[in-house]
C-alpha cells in the first residue's frame, strides 16, 4: 500500500552520523511514511549500516559513483511514491511530531499553498543551541527568498508531489546552495506556510566535512551558485534591484576572501549602481579599497 509521505535522505561516508537521523524518521508519531535512503558511493560501512534496520519502511538505493546531495536526493524523488516529500539531511535530526504537524497542515490548506516549513535550531559542543532559524515567511514570499536563504533548509521542509512534479528536481549543478535554489523554485510559483515550531535539529560539531564549510572550495562553490542564481531568475531580478544588488555583495564578498580583490569591487560597483542610495553599499565598498591599497 503506498505511503502518503515519502521521506529522503541522502547520505555518503556518514555510517556514524545516519543512523540518528534514521530513527528520527522511525520515531515519528505520523507513522504512514516510506524512508528512502540514497548512499551517495561511500567508501566506508554506510550501505551496510543502513541496510540493517529491519523495519520495511526503510529502503535504500546506492550510486555507483559519487554524484551530490542534490543527484542523491533526485534519485530518492525518481524512487517515491508518497503525496508528499520530505527531507533530512543524514546529520540532522527531526523531532517526533514532525510530520504529524506539518502533514495536518498542509491537508487544511489549499493547493495554492506548495510547501510546508517550520522552525529549526543548530547545536555546537556540548549539545548548546549556537543558533536559531525561525523563520516566519508565509504566503508568496519568493521577493523575500530570490537574493538569500531566509526560509529553513531542506530538513524542514514537506512539499506536495505535484510542485515537484511542476517546477522540477534538485539542480544538480550546484554542489552548495542547491536547497535554497529548490525553494526559490518552489516560492517562485507557489505560496507557503509553516509550523511555528522548532521540529529540525542541525548539528555542526561532528568533525566531518560540512558543504557551508569557509574552505577555498566551499567558497568557490557558493561563488557559483550566486553567479547561477543571477542567470536562472533573470528575469524577476530585473524588477527586484535591491535585491540584485544584495547577490553583486555576496559575490564581492567570495571575490574578497578568496583574496581576488579587483572582482569583489567591481561587484560592489554593479550592486550600487542598482541601488545608489543604499549607504552601507559605499562603506563596504571603501573597505575593500582601503584594504586593497594597503596590500598592495
């Protein structure tokens, strides 16, 4: 009989951090779900981790080679059957009524609305909350969402099928920013609504590599999907300039620590340019001058 939730987790070289987040899913007080665990080619035990939960709800596939969390997440899509999709990163956590709460909302609402999120917190050493993403974005929302993730990640977030099925998959061309690019797409088209609740936790003091990580890589994959984003909404970021200028920052911003500093002021010039009346625009703007004429 098929679930009416269908929840995705991708995973790669995590045996130690998935299974956490594998029995938040079974710990859910909604119960009719299927959980699709895709193991993105690791090279340590995970498949065999996964593999030996005996609950049938579970089902895992595996890539041959390493292609992404957002390959790994499309594959789990390509596999589900539910009405609804959700998804969970392998170190995070869901609390128990999770679904319950987000399914009993999206049901009262009309199709109109696409996507249901709620509140998550992110936890440091010692299990302390380092910091809190509440957001309280509802309805059409995509002017607040085009120019930065304001909404919560992908762990928070429950869609309906059939905006999967409208606006597409997970762009697989971006290794970082992949999710905030997939619910742009989605508040492009759709309205949304939440759970005022914290039902996510995000952890970050594992030790192991992390996508948001401020390495040359990491910066370099942010850098494009910034540049990505100024392609793909084109044409509403022609009638949004402040936001427009807030992406020209945040890619002068990658420009300047990546150390590339004739790049990071020329994008600073093209983000006051749109809007020459934002002051704090100039202040950056001078900064990195005055460090660029002191460093030669």
């Amino acid at each position: 009989m098929k679930a009416s939730v269908s929840v995705i987790i991708p995973t790669c070289n995590r045996s130690t951090l998935v299974t956490r987040a594998i029995e938040s899913v079974l710990s859910q007080t909604y119960t009719d779900f299927e959980c699709i665990i895709v193991d993105d080619a690791s090279n340590d035990n995970t498949y065999e981790v996964v593999n030996s939960y005996s609950d049938d709800r579970l089902i895992c596939f595996r890539h041959d080679t390493n292609l992404g969390a957002s390959a790994a997440r499309n594959t789990g899509i390509k596999h589900s059957k539910g009405n609804f999709i959700a998804f969970l990163d392998d170190d995070d956590e869901w609390l128990s009524t999770k679904l319950e709460k987000q399914v009993k909302l999206i049901r009262s609402l009309s199709d109109k609305v696409g996507m249901i999120h709620c509140w998550m917190d992110y936890f440091g050493q010692n299990g302390r909350i380092i910091k809190e993403h509440h957001s309280v974005l509802r309805g059409h929302v995509f002017p607040c969402v085009i120019d930065r993730q304001r909404m919560g990640g992908c762990p928070t977030l429950l869609v309906r099928r059939k905006v999967i099925e409208r606006i597409g998959w997970f762009d697989e061309s971006l290794p970082r920013g992949n999710d905030g690019d997939f619910i742009r797409r989605v508040c492009r088209q759709y309205e949304v609504d939440y759970v005022p609740e914290v039902l996510v936790k995000v952890y970050t003091n594992h030790g192991d590599e992390r996508i948001s990580d401020k390495n040359k890589k990491s910066i370099m994959n942010a850098l494009k999907g910034q540049k990505i984003k100024l392609e793909k909404f084109s044409r509403e970021l022609s009638q949004l300039p402040k936001q427009k200028a807030n992406i020209y920052v945040y890619i002068g911003n990658h420009y300047a620590e990546l150390g590339v500093i004739s790049k990071a002021l020329n994008n600073y010039l093209k983000a006051i340019y749109l809007v020459p009346y934002q002051k704090h625009l100039y202040k950056i703007f001078f900064r990195k001058l005055l460090f660029s004429i002191i460093n030669g």
